[in-house]
C-alpha cells in the first residue's frame, strides 16, 4: 500500500450527487483502487461556507458516505473520512493563509461566480475556500488529484502554495499533479448542453441523480433538449444528442459508432426511451445498495471513525513537519 501513489478526491454533502457525478467521478475512483493508495473525503467544512441546515447537513454527510460505497468504492481498499473530523485540514489551512497572496485569492473564478450569486452571504470562509482545498490535498502528500475543468484552478493554486512552501522552509510537501479520466469525464445538463449537469441547478429537470426512482429518470430524458435535425449523431452541433450518447456509452459498454447505427434512421422517441433504461438499470444496483446502507448507520459509523483515524495518522506526520518548519514549539504532554 505505502509504495503505491497517493490519490485525494473529495464531494461536498449539499444537494444530490448527480448522475454526472456518478459517471465523471465515482465510477472512475472505483477503477484507481487497486492501483493507488486514495483517500476520499467528505468535505463537510467546505459546505458551511454557505448557510446549511444543521440536521440536514449530518444527514447528507452520512447519505454521500453510502453513495461513495453504494458506487464501488470499497472501505477496505480506500480511506473514506468526514474532513471535519481530521482537525490537521484546518489547522494546516492557517499556516497555507500565510504564503496565500490576496491577489490569488481574487483572481480565483469560483469565488467570483459565488460571491454574485449570494452577496448577502459573502463571508471570509468562502474567499479562502481554495486555502483549505490546497490544505485538505498536502496533507496527504498526494501524488494525483481526480479534476473536472472547473477544479483546475484550485489545482493549480495547491501546486503553487506547495512549491512557495518547499522553496522558503526547504522540500516538505509533493507537488500534486491532476488525474483526468479520458473517458465520461463530462456529463453536461439535460435542460442545457452546454453546460456541465449540476447537483445545484435550480432546474430539477436539469440532472439526475444518483438514487433517483425510474420513473422520475424515464420523465428527465423524455424532457431533454435534443434538436430539430432528428438523426442520432454525435456531433458538436447537436451537444443534446451528443450528451445522451455519452451517457448511453459509459453506462451500457457500447461504443459510440454501435450506438450511432443502431439508431439509424430512427427517431428520438426510440433512442430517449432506450437511453432512459440504461440509465435506470445502470443506476439501480446503485440504488438498491445505498438504500440497505442506510439501513445500517452503524456499519457507516464505523467505516467513517476507522477512515478518520486512519487519514489522521497520516495528516499529522505532515502537519508536524510543517509546524517544525515555520518554528512553531511542539507541544509537550506531561
């Protein structure tokens, strides 16, 4: 295990993990456990740098835990932890504030994006959000990290803190290099192809998710925007089509040009129908395992305190390194 790359994803517990995140990420982190040591983390410190419900948010935190291991992700091969409960995140994110230059922070294209969206709640926590990311990926010494094209930025920022740190206090943390899957990396929305499907669109018929009832997924496809040149291509000028052939192929093993001519010379109707049902048969053995998950909270305890202790060991040989470096006494227990 210890000779193998390390590896380092995390989900946020707010709003539903989505098929997109199903296809583009979990599924993918099923493939690296053999290969790579990986820790994947519920990353519930970030959701708070939005308004959440308390209750809700403990519940959404222990329903994303059953989704990692509902989708493949086995306890016994990988690190899976609540990020809260690791206090070296946050502890290390203060010593990384101190080499973050502002300029940086406001360059980051999230924090822009956010702070139109909620002005009434723009709070600190959420400008140096992209600190206690690098935080949460150097921790673990981390070889790669899982990114979609909307993560690179806080990528780049980690490798950047990463090499500032190594350079004045002398090497202490790898320079974390990006995994991008070459396949189904990018599910885009059912209301809006252009864009990436979200688990926050306020467009319900915008996403699946990930545990959604089968009639509730034949409706969305039924719904999704396709065009009017009504051949079944997977072509740029028809992203719609070409997103539900995506779908279609990552879920059902056929390749693009099989599913291209089984739908020559017919219509949307056939081709929205089929994909719809490989879609609900791909997701419900999913859905059938989350569900007895949940059944069994304390099994989830015990796999997210095994996985705390576990990442902690690991996060506190850093941690000690980098209080050592900047001078920091460590502590005595007498």
């Amino acid at each position: 295990m210890e000779d193998k790359k390390i590896i380092f994803s995390g989900a946020q517990p707010s709003g539903k993990l989505t098929l997109g995140n199903y296809i583009g990420a979990l599924k993918n982190w099923v493939a690296l456990q053999d290969e790579y040591n990986c820790y994947y983390c519920i990353v519930d410190l970030h959701a708070i740098t939005v308004p959440q419900e308390p209750k809700d948010l403990r519940k959404n935190s222990l329903e994303v835990l059953a989704k990692y291991i509902a989708s493949g992700i086995d306890p016994e091969k990988n690190t899976l932890f609540i990020q809260s409960h690791v206090s070296a995140h946050t502890e290390l994110s203060w010593v990384l504030n101190t080499i973050s230059s502002m300029g940086e922070l406001n360059r980051m294209t999230q924090f822009k994006e956010k702070s139109k969206k909620s002005e009434a709640n723009l709070n600190a926590a959420l400008y140096t959000y992209p600190v206690l990311m690098a935080s949460d990926i150097l921790l673990y010494q981390t070889d790669l990290v899982p990114v979609g094209e909307d993560q690179k930025q806080h990528l780049e920022l980690a490798r950047n803190l990463a090499q500032r740190f190594n350079t004045r206090y002398s090497e202490t943390f790898k320079v974390p290099e990006p995994y991008i899957a070459k396949v189904g990396a990018r599910i885009m929305s059912l209301q809006e192809p252009t864009k990436k499907m979200s688990k926050s669109d306020e467009n319900e018929n915008a996403y699946i998710g990930m545990i959604e009832t089968a009639d509730s997924i034949r409706r969305k496809v039924k719904r999704a925007v396709t065009d009017s040149i009504g051949i079944v291509k997977y072509s740029d000028e028809q992203p719609g089509v070409k997103n539900l052939i995506n779908i279609y192929s990552n879920l059902s093993g056929k390749s693009i040009e099989e599913i291209e001519n089984m739908y020559e010379g017919k219509g949307y109707g056939v081709f929205k129908d089929d994909t719809a049902e490989v879609i609900v048969e791909g997701l419900r053995p999913v859905r059938e395992k989350y569900e007895d998950l949940l059944k069994n909270k304390d099994y989830l305890e015990t796999i997210y305190a095994q996985g705390a202790d576990k990442a902690e060991r690991a996060a506190i040989k850093t941690l000690r390194k980098v209080y050592k470096k900047v001078g920091l006494i460590p502590r005595k227990f007498i």
